[in-house]
C-alpha cells in the first residue's frame, strides 16, 4: 500500500515551525510495512491543499493530512476538504459536547469559533481526540482514503496510532502484514561505527530491515521485521535483537520507550540507593532528567548547582588549594565534589559533572568540551574526563547523558 503525507500551515511554510509530523508519520507507515511516495507542505489555502491532495491520491492509495482543524480563521482543512469533493459540512452534537466539557472541567473561556472543530464533511467517520479538542476524520473518495490529524506533535502521535493506522489496515486488509519491530538506544558509540559492528551480522540478508535513527545524544537502531505471521516476524526479530546485542551491548542503555534516566531510576528504586547530585557545567539538567521520572523523590534527596569556585567550598567542602593548583574542571575536583555532595546529602550515592561548555573559558590544557564525571559511594570514588566537540548546550545535554550513564553502569555492576 502507497501512503501520503500532507502537512498543513502557514507556520510550516514561512519556516517559523519546524515540521517533525512528516518524519514520524512516514517512520510508522514504513514499520508497517507501507510505502511513502510522496510528501507535501502547504499553506493554510483551500487551493493550495486541493491542489496537494489530487496531486498525492494520483501516486497514493491514501493520504494522512496533519494541521489547520483548530478553530481559528486560519484554520481551513476540514472546510477545504469538503470543498473539494463537493460535501456538505456537518456538526457532531456529541462531539461538541465533549469538547465543551474539555472547557468546563479546566475552566477554560468558551469561544464561538470552538464549535467548529466538531465539524466535519458528510461521510467522513470522526477519530478521537485522546489529549486535545480538534478531533480528526477520515473519508473515503473515491476508493481513496483521507486520514485528517490536527498538526500539535503530541496529539497527533496518539492519534495516528489509535485512529488512523487501525482504519487504514481496515481499509486496505490485503496489505495487512504481521509486522514486528524492536528499538535499541545506544550512547557512546558513532553511526558509522554501529554500522561497521554490525556489517557481518547481514540482518538485512535476513530478511531485517535495519535503520539508524541519530537523535543526540543517541543512536537508535531500529530493527523491523515483516513476516506472514506474528509467531515468524516474533522468533526473526528474537535473533536479530540477539545478533545487535552481542556486538554493542556496552553500548546499549535501553530499548522502545525506555529512557537513560528511566533506567537509572528503575535500578537506584530497585536497590534501594538515595543519591544526591552536585552540577557545574550541566546547570541541573542531570537532576532534571532524573526528575522528570515519576516516583523520583524515593531516591533523590537533594541536588545542588555549584557553578562558582565559591559554592564548590562553601557548600561541598572542596578546599580553595584545590581549586588554585587544579582548578574547578579537573578530576580532583570532579571527585570532591561527588564526596562532598554525597556527605552533605547523607545519601548513598553522590554525582558530579564539572566542566568547560563554551564557547568561552577553554585552554589549551582543558578545550571547550573537556568533562569531569565523578560517582561516590562511600568506598571509592570513579571519575572519568570526556572531551565533548560540540556546541554549549550540545555539551551540556551529552555531559548529563555521560553522567547517567556512568550511574547505570555502577547500578548494573553492584546488581550482578
């Protein structure tokens, strides 16, 4: 089957937005199996998307639109598209309902023009809005299939899986394939050196597509099978997962959905281990990754950012000798800094990053990107120097991604 994409908006068009539905909605309709032919951005112009979507279905089997059913005048995809096959617009009571209620219950301001996002043409069978108000549609013309989302990223995503991609497998059964698929997220590690780890594996011989996804400060690799029943695609991508795994396990911090700071938390709740955290180059970020876990507070006590050489002595008892002789981005700083947290803290565990970000600040000794990482537990100190080559907030994010994950290893090493 030949699936569409059409992004709608002015926003997109001007460059004001980034589009990132188009890569994710082409990204789930190659794991399912479906070709993607064509792609199209245009603005909010009820010509201008006529225009697109008979240009697509000449190429396509079905399309999926994102953007343009909010309730403001700009807002024209529903009433284009009715336009454009002759249809009357219709409005949904139930609907509406609904989306008043949505109003009500945050004690949100009622305009008129909200009601027409329960609008829709004649014909056309509603998709549930799960986390918003403008609720999508499909519709078939003419044996073709027009799957609409509204274009906010996080309502869209919910909404392609649970509405669209289950309508187009009703749609279009004989291109029904039984489809498995594993994510595994690495750190640490180059493309091309996955890619060279991975060259004698011949997963692609297999019959396993393969494709490397870099999203910083990660690699994910995402392995696809495709197979006539569940039970083969299940048992191939088993041995395809094996297969990656033996040769960049050291690599590999989590797979699907999981997060670095998800399994960090996971194993320090597991074990029952308290930590607190001081930060310098990263300026809380490690903290607040952690703390975007739920249920954090079991094993968080305290974080603290000692930006200054000042809040480095008066707060974590690193001595201002210290700080002369080595200075504030050194390893005998790194592991002071871990101690003296960890003491002030009274936890388990203490974690520091101290650093150079940039653009500023480096040296011919310490360059723009030089880290520190240290881990205390009380018995011994690790710390380990990074030479990041990016950008500041590229240092910062890979910076805490280091910090993590010298915290995952340590967890995992006292778990075995």
């Amino acid at each position: 089957m030949r699936v569409g994409i059409l992004t709608i908006g002015n926003e997109l068009i001007s460059g004001r937005t980034q589009d990132t539905n188009t890569s994710h909605v082409a990204r789930e309709l190659n794991i399912q199996g479906w070709q993607v032919p064509i792609l199209m951005s245009v603005d909010d112009d009820e010509a201008a998307i006529k225009t697109a979507l008979d240009h697509i279905l000449t190429q396509a089997d079905a399309v999926i639109v994102t953007g343009g059913l909010g309730p403001t005048t700009d807002d024209k995809t529903t009433e284009a598209i009715a336009r454009a096959y002759g249809l009357k617009l219709y409005r949904d009571e139930a609907i509406l309902a609904k989306i008043k209620a949505i109003f009500d219950r945050y004690g949100l301001y009622w305009a008129p023009n909200n009601a027409k996002q329960a609008d829709f043409p004649e014909g056309a069978e509603p998709i549930v809005n799960p986390v918003g108000t403008a609720w999508g549609f499909s519709l078939n013309v003419q044996g073709k299939l027009i799957a609409v989302l509204p274009g906010v990223p996080a309502e869209m995503k919910r909404m392609l899986s649970q509405g669209v991609l289950p309508v187009l497998r009703r749609t279009f059964p004989e291109a029904a394939q039984a489809v498995a698929t594993r994510t595994l997220k690495l750190s640490g590690i180059s493309e091309a050196e996955v890619d060279q780890r991975l060259a004698d594996a011949d997963l692609e011989g297999q019959g396993v597509a393969v494709g490397f996804y870099p999203h910083f400060p990660e690699i994910r690799v995402v392995l696809t099978v495709r197979k006539a029943t569940d039970a083969e695609a299940q048992a191939l991508l088993k041995s395809a997962v094996a297969q990656v795994i033996s040769r960049l396990e050291h690599h590999i911090f989590a797979y699907d959905q999981e997060t670095l700071e998800g399994t960090v938390a996971a194993l320090l709740t597991e074990r029952k281990l308290t930590l607190s955290i001081a930060e310098s180059c990263t300026g809380g970020l490690v903290t607040d990754r952690l703390t975007d876990i739920s249920g954090s507070s079991v094993f968080l006590e305290r974080s603290a950012v000692t930006y200054s050489n000042l809040a480095k002595t008066e707060l974590l008892g690193v001595p201002e000798e210290t700080l002369r002789e080595y200075g504030a981005v050194s390893e005998p700083t790194a592991r002071l800094m871990a101690e003296g947290v960890r003491k002030l803290g009274h936890t388990d565990l203490g974690l520091s990053t101290t650093g150079v970000a940039g653009p500023t600040g480096g040296s011919e000794q310490k360059p723009v990107g030089t880290v520190f990482v240290a881990l205390a537990d009380g018995r011994e100190t690790i710390c380990r120097k990074y030479l990041f080559r990016w950008e500041r907030r590229r240092v910062k994010v890979a910076a805490s991604q280091a910090a993590l994950t010298m915290l995952k290893r340590y967890l995992i090493s006292i778990l075995e």
